[in-house]
C-alpha cells in the first residue's frame, strides 16, 4: 500500500492544498470523497414519499417496483411496513401504493385506477419532464427514439407514453443500425441517468443518419447524474482506484464505475462495505469514493471507516459543484392544514 507516488497537479479551481502527493511521501493513504455524491433531490422526495405514506395511513403501504435502486433503503422501508411489489395488479383493491422514482406508462395508472389503488406517486419530476417531451413529440407525429436501456424501469415507463411509435435505441451500434427512411420525423429522449458523453456519441450518430430529427429543449441527462459523473472524472484524476457506492441495479452507479474507467482508472462498484476486497488496493496510494443518486451516507461512512483501518486515513475533498435542488412531496403526502403528515 501506498508504494506508488505520483506527482499531480492541484485540481482545477483548487490552490493545490488537496494535492495527493505529500500524503504519498509520508505513507499515509488518501481517500478523496466526491462532492456532490450519494442521495439526489428525486431520490430524497421518494423516500420521503413512502415515509409519509406509512406515518399517514399505517401499513401496509404498498410500493411498485423498488422506490430507489438501493438495497440499504428498500430494506429499512420494508422493516417500516412498505410492501413492495413488481406489478400493480399484486396489490389489493382500494390499497395505498406508491408509484417508485424511475415512473410507470400510461397503462400502469390505467389498471391502478381499475382496481381502485389510492396511488401516490413519487416519480422525480425530472423523469415527468421527459414524459411530457415524449408525449409532446408523439402527438406531433414523430417516432421517437429513446436512448437508455431497454430494461430499465424509467426507459419501461417512457416508452409505454407511446409504445407504438418508440424505438429504444442502447447504443451508438444501435443507431448505426436503425432501419428507417432518412426522411422519417424523429425525435430523440434519453433516460436521466445514462453517461454523458455515451448519450453525445448517439445523438451525433442520428444526427448525420436524420435531417429531421429534434430533441428535447434542455438535455435529459439529470442534474444528479452530471454533476457525480463530473466528480467521478475529477476522482479518476487524482487517484489510483475508484469506489462508487451503489447498488448493482442503479443505472447512474453503473454510469459512474463507467466513467472512471474511461478516463483510465480502475473502478469498483460497492454495494456495501462488505464488498471491499484487500486485492483492489495493491498499489494503490490514494482511493477515490463516491456514491450513485441512490445510495445512503451511512454506507459511505462504513466504506470510509474501513479503508480508515485500511491505513486510508486522511481524506480529501474533490468538490465540482454545489446542490441545492429541493423537490416539493406530493399533496397527497401532504397535511392539507400545512404540516405534513
Ligand atoms: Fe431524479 Fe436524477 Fe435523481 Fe433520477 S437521478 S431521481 S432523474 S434527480
């Protein structure tokens, strides 16, 4: 441990205190921890959706789909009292059920509203933003060509605004391949949480393939996934390894070990401190942290703690930006006499 010194420069926008190198030269491991990282401003109204859920209407309450893509939060909900389901026709007629973060299609509200559920629905409104662009450019007549994973509960729910006329498209292969005529009136979405530069690399492909192709007014990427992706980069820089903290069903995390690994770094996704394994580090002299738009602190801090024992005990910041996004809870969460339930 600690073997190798590098020479780096200071982060861009820092005045080089943070610069690794002593930390080297003295034998002591570094961790840089990524900010921002971990719990996004969706994931937070989700989570606090279902807690107000239980607080009101005691469970059960039932939940579609995993709220979040975290393991560590599905569980401590579940010890609340939330059931979660895979499909809305599991839960019992006239039961409570929250619709998750990634969203549902069109048809999944249709057979809530059939069996009577009293849906409360927690989907980020970044995620309703691009359900309204797909249904804006359906009703105009273009086949729209998603771009995101085939999968994934988010892309499921999107594509579902307008099944008939949308194409998901999963990568830059994927769009050399489409077999359209040139001229077809397309419009492309993408699912929040993908890579941005992956996403750039599609679009340039439909692009020179479609004259007559638009895309959403501002980018579909979310803020959360940018700005972890940015700090992932600028941890991929300094650092000799990279652990993000996620589930192994979080798309963003994935993104995240992706993004790391692109710029040259090795990266490990961690769904817990259980997961460290001592053969990552070999080497390794400083560690870079973060943590996808799903995963709670408290696992961060047991990740820290470890790699503390580990003889990583001095930690550095890499900050790319300041989050101060705050989605309002739903009113049916809501106390109608101003506090909330
Ligand atoms: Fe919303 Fe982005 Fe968080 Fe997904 S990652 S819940 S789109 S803020």
């Amino acid at each position: 441990m600690n073997s190798r010194m590098r020479r780096r420069g200071p982060a861009p926008g820092t005045d080089g205190k943070d610069d690794v190198t002593d930390e080297l030269q003295d034998g002591a491991g570094v961790v840089v921890l990524a900010e921002p990282r971990g719990f996004c401003a969706g994931v937070r109204r989700a989570i606090g959706v279902v807690e107000r859920a239980l607080d009101r209407h005691g469970p059960p309450v039932y939940v579609r789909k995993e709220i979040v893509h975290n393991a560590h939060v599905v569980s401590m909900l579940r010890r609340r009292g939330a059931v979660f389901v895979d499909s809305e026709e599991e839960v019992p007629a006239g039961s409570v059920c929250v619709f998750s973060a990634h969203g549902v299609s069109p048809a999944v509200r249709t057979t809530a509203a059939g069996r009577e559920l009293r849906v409360i629905d927690a989907t980020c409104p970044l995620v309703s933003k691009v359900h309204q662009e797909a249904r804006r450019f359906a009703r105009a007549g273009r086949t729209l060509l998603l771009i995101g994973h085939a999968d994934h509960e988010e892309v499921e729910g999107t594509r579902g605004e307008a099944p008939e006329r949308t194409i998901v498209v999963e990568s830059e292969a994927a769009a050399e391949r489409l077999d359209l005529p040139v001229d077809t009136p397309l419009a492309y979405l993408t699912q929040t949480t993908l890579a941005v530069d992956e996403t750039v690399g599609v679009v340039d492909v439909l692009r020179r393939r479609f004259p007559d192709l638009v895309g959403p007014g501002t980018d579909d990427i979310c803020y959360a996934s940018q700005n972890r992706q940015d700090a992932v980069k600028e941890l991929a820089r300094r650092t000799d390894l990279v652990l993000v903290v996620g589930s192994p069903n979080s798309s963003n995390s994935i993104r995240m070990v992706e993004v790391a690994r692109l710029d040259g770094t090795p990266a490990q996704l961690v769904p817990d401190v259980t997961h460290l394994e001592p053969g990552w580090f070999a080497g390794v002299g400083a560690v870079g942290l973060s943590a996808g738009a799903s995963a709670p602190e408290v696992l961060v801090e047991e990740v820290l703690d470890r790699l503390r024992d580990m003889g990583y005990g001095r930690v550095q910041m890499a900050t790319v930006a300041t989050e101060d996004v705050v989605f309002s809870l739903p009113p049916a969460v809501v106390d109608p006499r101003g506090g909330r339930t």
